[in-house]
C-alpha cells in the first residue's frame, strides 16, 4: 500500500510515549529525553541521499536526481537537481532544545511510504477544557517532513481529545491545513529562536481554539441543523446510488448520539457534540484499504492526519463554526 507505515527487517517505523495512540501501532517508549532517542526508537535512524538518474539504455536523466534511502536503497523520489534531503535527526533537532527545557514532549515519531514521509507528534504543556467539563483535549505540535520532494519541512498545530483519542484535523494559524513552513537553517541558535516563535503562535492558536470550543458546545442545533450539517460533509453523489452516503451519515448520527464523551452533560446534544462525532469516525471508522487491520489502522492514520480524512475534519470544524455562529 502506498500510505502503509514503513516497516523494515520486521520493525514498525514508528513509536510513542506511555498509552499507546488511537490507531494502536507503534513501539512503546519511556519518555524519551532527545530526538535520537525518538528517532531509533521509531526506526528513523536511516538517511535520504541523492543518485543520478539514468534512463534504461543508461542514458543520464539531466535535472533530476533520484532521492535513495540509504539503509535499503529504496528510491523514496525523484527530485530537481538543487534539491537538498533534510535528514531526520536535523528535522527532530528543530524541536530538541524547547524539549531539553521542558517546553515540549515527544510523544509519537514514525514514517510513511518506505521512509519518505516522516512525522513527529510533541505535546505542549496544559489542556483545553470544554465549558469547565470533563471533556479535556491536549495540545500537541505535529512536525511533518518529505523525502519525496512532496512537501517542505512544516508545524501543524492539533489537539488530542482524552475522552476518546480523537485527533482535530491538523490545521494552522489560518485553519486552511498548509501548516508553518519551517526554513532549513544549519545555525543552531536560529533554530532555537524559530522554534520558539513557533511555540508562541501556538499558544496563540491554541488560546482562540478553546473560545471556538466553547462557542460549539454552547449551541445545541436541530435536528435539521445536523441532518443538514451531516448532509453537506457527506453528500449524496450525483453519479451513484446514494446508499453509501446515507449509511454514512447514519454512522455519523450514531457517533453524535452515542459516540465516547458524548454523554458528558455539558458537551451532549451540542454542535461540539455532532463535529467530535466526525472526528471519531474519521480516526476509528471510516473504511480504508487493507486485508490486514495493520494496513487498515495506518490507512486510517495516514489520511486522518495528512489526507482526504483530515480535510474532512478541517471542513466539518469549519461547517461546525458556521453553524454555532450563526445562532449566537
């Protein structure tokens, strides 16, 4: 499968600190004091180098190179000829000084297609609390980088609800999903000083989120509000017999009535309620290709975090705001 997590000799190339994520994958580690130890642990402990490219009459490709893993040789890209790989252990050390401080954590590392895509989730201090209820979400900063030549080294910023491991789809600063470009710069203090720059715009975003929390869980729709809401995330195709959907939709109403927190008296009936029901669908439910649950659990991570799941998540929180908005 092209979105499977990367295993090699039998290793899963991903891990986590203490109870093990939503999608249940990954190597259990004690709280890992720097980026290597995250690194090895999480099999990311390789490098991406650049090889010319030659066509099969061994012709020279002009312009391209081709981006090779180097512990298996597996060609994770192909790329213009100024490219330059930025190796996992200077990704991870963007963040390591903030963790050394006790600014972050580590708490899940892992990669994507052979290697070529690979992510670390870090957990920034506090919490969010809805309307002063049991429903608490945690904060986290989610570092992507590619070796494919796909997507520049970016933060995303994205909350974690404990109640039932729900992940809000990774958006940034603007809520359109493209996450904070972080220029590669070899000076360390530079590094330093980004990071923290980082770091005060997510305690801005974080600080707004939680107003945009409340503002849903103070709304409590209609039934038609949330047949209408579900309809627009999940609407019936044109070309299809619309059974799917519907099922689909049906699924979502499940989730809203009777999904993990969604009995907390605070939170139930309300529009946090019907937009945390797609989330859990998303992360838990929502179908994916594989024979194994292996291929399934990191399909379904792979497009919660970075595809069509998480800009489902990202337009249901969008609707959702609408929705809240527009009552008060």
């Amino acid at each position: 499968m092209a979105h499977e997590l990367c295993t090699v000799n039998g290793r899963t190339a991903m891990m986590y600190v203490d109870a093990a994520p939503w999608h249940g994958l990954g190597q259990r580690l004690d709280a890992p004091a720097t980026a290597r130890e995250a690194i090895v642990a999480a099999n990311l402990d390789y490098e991406a180098a650049l090889a010319d490219l030659a066509t099969t009459a061994g012709i020279p490709v002009n312009g391209k190179k081709a981006v090779v893993r180097t512990d298996t040789d597996d060609v994770l890209g192909v790329v213009g000829d100024r490219y330059r790989p930025i190796q996992n252990a200077e990704a991870f050390a963007f963040l390591d000084a903030i963790v050394a401080d006790g600014g972050l954590r580590y708490h899940t590392a892992g990669a994507l297609r052979r290697g070529g895509k690979i992510w670390l989730l870090a957990k920034l201090p506090g919490q969010i609390r809805v309307r002063f209820s049991d429903d608490v979400s945690e904060k986290y900063l989610l570092l992507t980088n590619s070796h494919d030549g796909s997507s520049c080294l970016r933060v995303f910023f994205t909350s974690i609800r404990v109640v039932c491991a729900n992940t809000l789809a990774a958006a940034n600063r603007k809520g359109r999903g493209e996450g904070i470009s972080i220029r590669h710069e070899g000076n360390l203090v530079c590094k330093i000083r980004r990071a923290r720059d980082v770091l005060g715009i997510a305690a801005r975003y974080f600080d707004d989120l939680e107003g945009r929390f409340d503002l849903m869980a103070r709304h409590y729709p209609t039934f038609a509000q949330v047949s209408a809401y579900y309809k627009s995330l999940v609407p019936d195709p044109e070309d299809a017999h619309p059974g799917r959907a519907q099922n689909t939709r049906d699924e979502l109403f499940r989730l809203y009535e009777q999904g993990k927190g969604q009995d907390i008296p605070q939170i139930r009936g309300t529009t946090w309620a019907a937009f945390n029901a797609v989330t859990e669908y998303t992360d838990h439910y929502r179908p994916t290709r594989g024979k194994e649950d292996f291929d399934r659990a990191a399909g379904r991570l792979d497009s919660a975090w970075f595809g069509s799941g998480s800009r489902l998540k990202q337009r249901a929180f969008e609707l959702a705001l609408e929705m809240a908005a527009s009552n008060n």
